[in-house]
C-alpha cells in the first residue's frame, strides 16, 4: 500500500480525537466496592464510603462489554462509571451481567427502588 500525506493526517487525526475522548473521560472510571449496607469508592488515593440510601441512581450501560455502571450520588453532580468482573452474557449487544456484584446491584435496586 502506497503511503500518502492525506492518509497519515487522516489517521493522525483520528488518534489525536480518541486521545482527546480519553483525557475527558479518563476521570470518571474508579474502583467500586459493594456491600450490604454501603458502597464504597475509590478514586486513586482517596476513598469515600457513602450508604446505600445515598445513591440517586445505579444503571448498567448497554454495548459495552465487560459490563460498565454509572453511578450518581445525591448531592454530588459527577456520575461514575466502574466495571463489575468479566461474567456476562451478550444477546444482540444488549449487556446482562451475570456476576456476583450483577446479582447484588439487582436486588439492591429493586428493594431501593433506585
């Protein structure tokens, strides 16, 4: 294949735009644990432990694959994305987790109503 100059400005470009999704979204992934009574997230160095009542909203998003959660906790205006372990069954592109952490974040919703 014959390199050109419009083909390496084309796919530089395309890297620099994957590298700026990168930088706006690298922040918002952190370590979530879950346990009966609270949740507990971990952003580098520091570490919050809020109670189940706490959390505005919990959602697994769709297409992506091991499962990927946003979490938004009331009163503070940043959602949070973390990942669950790598059990999951895919159907269409639509997501179900399987997981032990799947099964918890299911039962804490519907008795939340989150």
């Amino acid at each position: 294949m014959e390199q050109s100059i419009v083909t390496t400005l084309v796919f530089g470009m395309i890297g620099i735009v994957c590298f700026l999704i990168f930088i706006a979204i690298k922040d918002k992934f952190l370590i979530v644990k879950l346990g009966g009574q609270s949740v507990t997230i971990k952003n580098g160095d520091n570490e919050r432990k809020i109670n189940w009542m706490e959390v505005e909203s919990l959602s697994l998003i769709q297409f992506v694959y091991p499962p990927l959660y946003k979490l938004k906790v009331k009163g503070d205006n940043k959602v949070y994305w973390f990942n669950t372990e790598n059990q999951f069954i895919n159907a269409g592109g639509f997501t179900s987790d399987t997981s032990e952490m799947g099964y918890l974040i299911k039962k804490k919703k519907r008795e939340l109503g989150i």
